[in-house]
C-alpha cells in the first residue's frame, strides 16, 4: 500500500494544491503568503485523502 499511496499522494496533493491557490486567488489574495498558506493547506489535506483512497483500493482488490 505504502507504493500506491505515493503515486496516489503525487497526483491528489498536486490536484489539491492548485484548487486551493486557485481559491485564493478568486477571492482576491494575491500576495505570496497566502498562496503559499493555501498550497500548504492543499498539502497537508492530501495525506488522510491518500489514505482513505489507498486503503479502499488495496481493499477492493
């Protein structure tokens, strides 16, 4: 499982981490802390969606 969660994790921390700059930057920050803020966010919400997504994987199969 440990493999699949990082192929996992590089492609749903990625996806993550522009769709919370992209946020931020709807709402109109624009500066580099809070594009930095929200990439970390994106970041550190991808590591329990990895492995939910992994577990259920390697439980469906």
């Amino acid at each position: 499982m440990t493999r699949l969660a990082g192929i996992l994790f590089s492609i749903i921390a990625t996806s993550l981490m522009g769709i919370a700059i992209i946020v931020a930057l709807t709402v109109g920050q624009d500066t580099l802390r809070p594009i930095l803020i929200a990439a970390a966010i994106g970041f550190i919400a991808a590591f329990p969606i990895t492995w939910v997504i992994a577990k259920k994987i390697t439980e469906a199969g």
